[in-house]
C-alpha cells in the first residue's frame, strides 16, 4: 500500500475511486462534496437520489460509506461518506476513522486498485487539522485493504501540511 500526500484538487485525481466528504443527505453541499457533484454532473445526484429512496430513507449514517459512479470525473466511482462534526465535548475520533476503513472495504469490494481521500470531516464539520491527519492516516495505515495507491488531496495549506507532518512521522 503507496501512501501520497498531495496539494490539489480531488477532482481531478485519475484513480479508481474519489472520496466524497458527504453529508448525509447524499444530496451534495458546500467544500469537497459540491465539487465533486458539480464536476461530475447530474449522474451523480440521480444515483444518490436512488440511494436515498432504496437503502438510506433517513440518510447515510455517519462513518459509512456507499458509491456511485463518478460521472464526468477522471474516475469510476465515487464513494460516499459522511464524517462527524467536530465536538471538543465528546469523543467523535472512531466515526471519523471509519469513514476511512468504510470507504477502502467499499473500494475493495468494486475492485478499486486507487482511491483519492479529502481530509473528512476538516473543512466546515471543524475538525482539528493535526487530530484529522492521525486519525485519517492511522485508519489507512491498519486498513486491511488491497489498494495499491491511496493518495489524500488537500486544497487548504494548513490541513496539507499537518498530513504532510503526519505522514513524515515513523
């Protein structure tokens, strides 16, 4: 397993499979999960929409993870998961792991060779940038998960470089 670290935009991550910061709703929103749908187009969205009157009629539960194809985006699927809220109150860190274990046992079952991460839940759900990279990289890194190439694409500098600082460490 190939862990990178790279200063971009996820949308455009020629991979097997890109992870969407999603909301519940499955519905599209702000950040990484606006992007994703408005780059991939309407597909997107019908197949979300199926989800949510099939499988998730209350949304999808955060920590999991569910895909769909990726539409116009370089990739086949995009996959789906929703992250906590940050709380300085409670103890959020296992959902947010396994939003990362969720999504590489979803991409391992399509048959994914690479897969693309944001940080989850470090945008607008205000999770500490340097609490994000550990938990992010330590669910990866103890995956069981036969992905070769698992790249994490950061827009925002101060969240690159707390995964870059995390990833350095032994």
């Amino acid at each position: 397993m190939g862990i990178t670290i790279i200063d971009g935009d996820i949308t455009g991550q020629r991979v097997d499979a890109i992870a969407n910061a999603a909301n519940s709703t499955l519905m599209g929103g702000g950040g990484v999960d606006g992007a994703i749908h408005r780059k991939g187009g309407t597909t997107i969205l019908q197949e979300c929409r199926q989800l949510r009157e099939t499988q998730f009629p209350d949304g999808l539960p955060t920590g999991q993870a569910v895909a769909t194809t990726a539409g116009r985006l370089p990739a086949r699927w995009v996959i789906h998961t929703v992250g906590p809220v940050y709380s300085a109150t409670e103890d959020r860190s296992e959902l947010l792991a396994s939003c990362y274990r969720e999504t590489l046992r979803v991409a391992d079952h399509l048959g994914a060779d690479s897969i693309a991460f944001p940080a989850v839940s470090a945008g607008i759900y205000g999770w500490p940038a340097d609490s994000a990279a550990e938990i992010a990289l330590g669910a990866v890194r103890e995956a069981e998960s036969a992905i070769d190439d698992i790249r994490f694409v950061l827009l925002d500098p101060v969240v690159l470089a707390a995964f870059q600082r995390v990833a350095a460490e032994p």
